[in-house]
C-alpha cells in the first residue's frame, strides 16, 4: 500500500528495503515527485563509495537551508547499509529533528545492517520481488514506447527475458535488451547459458531456484518433466547453469549451492530419467 508514500503529508523519513533491482531507488524518485520536489534537489549517492562521516556530514550541511522556490530537498542514500558507524551517528543527528522542508529516503538490500536507532525514526517499506504477470506488463509496455511491435515473438522474448529474472524488474529490462539483439529465440536462450531452451526445463529450473513447500515442488516438477522430451545430460547441465547465474547475484546462497551439489554428477542414459528424479527426491524431499 503505497497511500502513505504518496499523501499531502509523508513522513520525513523513508526506508525501502528489498532485493536488487526490486525498484527502491525508482520509488524514491517518485516520493520525491510526488512531492513537487524539484529535479536540483534531488540529491541521490551512493553509499558504498561515500560512506565515511566526512562525507554524510558534506551532504547534509545545505539540507537546512530552504530553497529559493519554495521545493522541499531530498536525499536518497543507495545502499546505505555500507555506511560506517560514524556516518550513522552523523545522520541520526538530523533524522532526530528534520527541517520541515527536508526528506531523506535510505535504500538498502541488507536491512540487517541498518542500525536500531535508525530504523525506529524511519518508516520502512518491504519491497517484494515483482510477479510474472507484472513483469511481462512492464517489458511489454516498456517495448511498445521504443516502438517495437508486440508480435507472438516479441511476447516469446518478454516470456523469456522475464523468467531469467526471477521477479527482479531492472534484470528482465536488461534481459530484453540483451534478447531483441539476437537473432533468434534460439541464440537468445543460449545467450543466457542454458544447455536446453525448452520451455518446459527453464520452468523446472526456475521452479527450483525459486524453492518453496518440498511435496508441492516435487509434484510440480514431476508434471514439469511428464512435458520435457529432452535427454536427462542436457536437463541436469541447464539446471546447473541455470542455477549458477543466479547464484551470482542471490543474498542467500544455501538452497541454490544445494541445488548446484545435487546435480554435479553426470547422468546415464541408459537409467534415462531416473538420475533427475532421484535427485529431485534427495534435494527436495530428505532432511
């Protein structure tokens, strides 16, 4: 619910927490819009290349003074989980007692980090990744204002685009991007280090990666491979794949390295399918 974002009187205090590429620095923007800040003051830095106290107390030195038009001031603090403990204890200061006219808004991936003190004078916001279904909107909205037709291909590169990106908006951008200079679907899923492009063996690596209730994924990816008609080898390297790329930007590694460990082992073709299901069975349904 985004009403307290966006009323006539916010607080003065924003955090927006969430995975990589969810949207939080976009949000602030439009916090910051919304309140007819205008675009000279709108300040935004990153932290992880300003995170000294030197630094937090240059940025907020001018925020007390008032602007000439009358626009409030805005500072947006990417990843500030990697200030140092100095610099928090130089923005707390302000955060205690904000001028009227001043807003600050932090964004981070690691709330963990971000000092109790700080929290308790914020009003946080857990930004979740986005579902397919919005995600497929956004690319395709997104298409349709750089003038590309959306045509049963096109759509077949936003399906695609958008379930390499696992819900995370700026990724399946970035994906589309990268996909609409391909030649083909075909070069596009390659692209994208997947063993096998059938439609049916992304869906169970995506599946897994995304992880969930252990009897519910076992039946789901039974169904899954009821469909595929691929050899069991070329199954097993695009879940390694599939899942190697992800874990290079996962927070929590644990159940993708499970997942990585359980299909390590070459496949035989002679057992045809039963090497995927037992490891299924071990990944999904053992202790």
């Amino acid at each position: 619910n985004l009403s307290i974002l966006l009323e006539e009187d916010p607080p003065h205090a924003f955090l927006l927490t969430g995975p990589s590429g969810v949207g939080k620095t976009t949000l602030a923007r439009i916090i910051a819009k919304h309140q007819k800040c205008d675009d000279n003051y709108i300040k935004e830095v990153d932290a992880a290349t300003n995170s000294g106290v030197d630094a937090i107390r240059e940025l907020t030195s001018d925020l007390v003074y008032t602007t000439l038009t009358g626009s409030p001031k805005f500072l947006i603090i990417d990843e500030c989980h990697s200030l140092s403990k100095n610099a928090w204890q130089a923005l707390l200061k302000i955060l205690e007692e904000p001028p009227p006219h001043v807003y600050f808004v932090l964004c981070t991936t690691e709330l963990g980090k971000v000092p109790k003190t700080i929290k308790s004078r914020c009003t946080h916001y857990q930004l979740k990744d986005l579902p397919d279904e919005e995600l497929e909107l956004m690319v395709c909205s997104i298409a349709e204002q750089e003038g590309i037709e959306i045509t049963d291909d096109v759509l077949d590169q936003v399906d695609l685009a958008v379930k390499e990106a696992l819900g995370n908006g700026r990724q399946a951008i970035k994906n589309f991007e990268q996909i609409t200079k391909c030649k083909s679907l075909k070069e596009a899923t390659e692209l994208f280090g997947y063993a096998d492009g059938s439609k049916e063996v992304v869906d169970l690596c995506r599946l897994l990666v995304k992880g969930g209730d252990p009897m519910k994924l076992w039946g789901q990816s039974v169904k899954i491979l009821n469909r595929i008609e691929s050899p069991p080898e070329s199954i097993r390297l695009t879940i390694v794949n599939y899942t190697a790329k992800v874990l290079l930007r996962a927070d929590d590694p644990t159940q993708l390295l499970a997942i990585l460990e359980e299909f390590s082992e070459e496949t035989n073709p002679s057992e045809k399918m039963a090497p995927i299901l037992r490891s299924l069975g071990r990944l999904l349904l053992t202790e």
